[in-house]
C-alpha cells in the first residue's frame, strides 16, 4: 500500500499492529518502532503481562506520547488470562515487578499521559486491523497471546486476514525464566498462546516465535545506551531516550541479580524487527532477518502440575502434524544489535517547525 511517510515522500507502507505489556524491553520495542519510517502503526494492543492491563495501557500511552506519537490509538486488553477469567484455573496471574518494577517502567518515572486509552477493545483492535487490510497486516506479540486468542474468537479468518504474526515467546527443549521449564509471556496465559499456534495453523505464512534460547542472547549493556544516548541530537528524543536508560537501569539491575551480569537481555524488539524486516522482503533467501529457524509442530501443556505453560516442539513428528511454527533458534545478536543501535541513535523523524 502506497501511502505518504512521515516524511513526505510516497512510500509502500507496511500496516502493522504491536500487542505488548510494556515492561522495559516492550518499550525498547515501542521505541525502535517510533524509528520507523515506512511502518502505518495501526494500533497498540496493551495486554496484562509484566504489569496489569491497565497499567501497560498507560505505560504505552506514556511512552508514545513522550515519544510525539499521542495520536497513535492504545487498545485496552483482557484484565485476566483466558482461564482466570473463565475460572477453569483459579490462580491469581503473577505479574513481574522484580523484574520490570512495580509500575513497569523501571527507574524511569513517565509523565502522565494526556490521552486515554482507545474505546475499542484490544480484541477487536486486531480484528479490525484486519480486516482493514487483509493480506498486509504484520502482528507483533511482545506480551502473552491473550488479546489475539480472544481475535481469534471474534474473527475465525483471522489467520487468513493477517500477512503474518511473530510472537514473543516459549522455551523449547530450555529451562524457563518463570517457572522451571516456563517463558513468561507464554506462562502468564498458556490457554491463550495454545489457542494461536493451534488457530494460526492454517494461515498462509506459519507465524514466528522468538523463545528465550534465541532472544537471551540479544543483551543491552551499559555502554551501549550511553553510546545511543550521546549518539542522537534530537532534543525530544534525547529525552526519550534518557527515560529509557532510567529504565534499562532497573533492567541491568535485575539481571545483575538474578546471575547474568550488569546487563539486560532484550527479547521483545528483535521480534518486532524480524517482522518489519520481513515484511519489507517476504521472498529473501535465508527466511528471517539475523536469525536461524526451524519449523515444527509446537504446542502448550495445559496440564502438567509441574510443567503448565511450557512449550513442546515436537521435532521427531511424532504427533504426525504439520509444522505450525517456525521457531527462531539462533540470532546473530550482534549484528542486530547494531542495527537496533543505530536505528535507535538516528530516531524518528520530527518535523519541529510544525
Ligand atoms: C518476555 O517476558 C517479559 O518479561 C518480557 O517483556 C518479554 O516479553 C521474556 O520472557
Ligand atoms: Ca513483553
């Protein structure tokens, strides 16, 4: 679709619908997407994650608003995993203060959005996406699947309606970071991320997953956000990017904590990426951008007292199914990193006269 960039000029524009929980990666992912020139932002899915739906509504208002992007809609999601509100699993859903900080922003203390968010749920969000451009749409998922399983419900075509999703999330054959064998996203609403690789089975292009193996490698440090941040000029991104680094602070501290180092493993904007890159070039050969893949029938246990959430790839064919995934196994974490250091050094484009 061709359509006028930020920048004036004719452009093919790729449309493309975030759904995230934004925590600190999700906003590198926010931020790495303000960068882009070529992308229609449809809308902001704000699911129940790392923080409340609430509360990642209005980090993601804060975050774009900040960013100059006020006018992009957030769309509220479920308040509760698919189960929890259904009640077939009592268990109150955990949320990831220790890791995020109790507001989901860290250090950084945002200021409060003007705007509110959109009155047309997350659900229906992705529906009308769609809908409004069948075959094109790109779907990120950088939260659990919550939001896109209930689109699911609504709009049984959407695999057929959506170019493709890349989802954040899973651990196969890899011990978790929530529980032992468990990635958070899918963990937070197993139900949910079960109901997109079974529905997105027959869609024209197997959705994505980056899990934790792949994307734990993808680390900011330190140095790094210091570079981007002496690195940009633009006073209104300066700023931006200097509540991120408060942010990423709290980020590097929890992993410091928790036995990584002083660093901060970043897994949301490399999926992000992947599909923006992608979807600027659908027939490259070697498939997704800066990474090695493998498809594979995947599934959730629902079950398992010990192992509920966990991911199963069944990589002998034993179930005698169809792949319905193609599952990111390795990122050349380097190379992309330079790539999110620079796109992240240049910024977005402003037009400060206006
Ligand atoms: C995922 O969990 C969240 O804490 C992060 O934002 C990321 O989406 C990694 O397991
Ligand atoms: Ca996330």
């Amino acid at each position: 679709m061709t359509r006028q960039s930020p920048g004036g000029e004719n452009r093919t524009m790729i449309p493309l619908l975030l759904d995230c929980d934004p925590g600190i990666d999700d906003a590198v992912a926010l931020g790495y997407l303000m960068c882009q020139e070529d992308v229609e932002v449809v809308g902001i899915a704000a699911s129940g994650g790392n923080v409340p739906t609430a509360q990642t509504a209005l980090n993601a208002l804060s975050w774009l608003e900040l960013a100059g992007r006020g006018d992009l809609p957030v769309h509220p999601g479920a308040e509760l995993p698919l189960a929890a509100a259904d009640g077939t699993f009592g268990a109150p859903p955990l949320y990831a203060d220790t890791t995020h900080g109790p507001s989901g922003t860290g250090h950084a203390v945002l200021p409060s959005p003007r705007t509110t968010p959109s009155d047309i749920s997350a659900a229906e969000a992705w529906v009308d996406a769609a809908r409004a451009h069948p075959n094109e749409l790109i779907g990120v998922v950088t939260g659990p699947c919550t939001n896109l399983a209930l689109a699911l419900e609504l709009e049984p075509d959407l695999p057929q309606l959506i170019k493709r999703v890349f989802i954040m999330g899973g651990a196969f054959n890899y011990r978790g970071n929530t529980k032992p064998t468990t990635e958070w996203n899918i963990d937070h609403d197993p139900e949910a991320a079960a109901r997109v690789f079974s529905g997105f089975a027959s869609a024209q292009h197997r959705p994505v997953v980056g899990p934790i193996e792949a994307t734990e490698a993808i680390v900011m440090t330190p140095d790094r956000i210091s570079r981007i941040l002496h690195g940009t000029s633009d006073p209104q991104w300066h700023n931006w990017l200097e509540h991120l680094a408060e942010a990423l602070r709290f980020y590097f501290e929890f992993h410091a904590a928790d036995g990584h180092g002083y660093l901060a493993q970043l897994h949301d904007p490399y999926v992000l990426a992947a599909g923006l890159q992608w979807a600027r070039n659908p027939a490259c050969t070697g498939g997704i951008p800066w990474a090695k893949t493998a498809l594979a029938a995947v599934d959730v246990e629902l079950q398992g007292s010990l192992t509920r959430g966990e991911t199963v790839a069944d990589w002998l064919g034993r179930w005698g199914a169809a792949p319905n995934a193609e599952l990111i196994r390795h990122v050349q974490a380097e190379d992309f990193l330079h790539h999110l250091e620079t796109t992240l050094m240049k910024g977005p484009t402003y037009d400060h006269a206006r």
